[in-house]
C-alpha cells in the first residue's frame, strides 16, 4: 500500500508539473491574440504576453521544484 502511494505522489507532481508550465503559456497566448484583434496589431501582444507565459511557467516551477527539495 505505501508502494502505491508513492506512485501516486509522483504522478500529481508531474501533473502538478505539467499543468504548471502549460497554464500560463496557453493563458498568455489567449490573451495576447485576444487583444491583438481588438487593437488590430499584428502581432506584439501576442509575442509578448506568450514571453510573461513563459516566464510564468518557470517561476511555477521554481516554486514547485523549490518547495518539494525543502521537504527533504
């Protein structure tokens, strides 16, 4: 049973993970064509709010990789 539970302690961390790094790229990428049409630039916001997404997803996993070493 304690097996078991390792297992799955490391699958919701790579899911943890991969949630972490994806989220704010797709985020970023949204708002950043979103507001691309509506301002009728080409392509700026889109260059630049995918650049804030990816910087995003690696203070997340930063934070994530930080706080899983200080436990032990």
């Amino acid at each position: 049973m304690g097996r078991d539970m390792g297992a799955l302690k490391y699958i919701a961390l790579i899911t943890q993970l991969g949630l972490s790094m994806a989220l704010p790229i797709i985020f970023g990428v949204i708002v950043g064509r979103y507001i691309d049409k509506a301002v009728g630039t080409n392509s700026i916001f889109l260059l630049i709010f995918s650049i804030i997404g990816v910087l995003s997803a690696f203070r997340n996993l930063y934070h994530i990789a930080y706080r899983e070493t200080k436990r032990k």
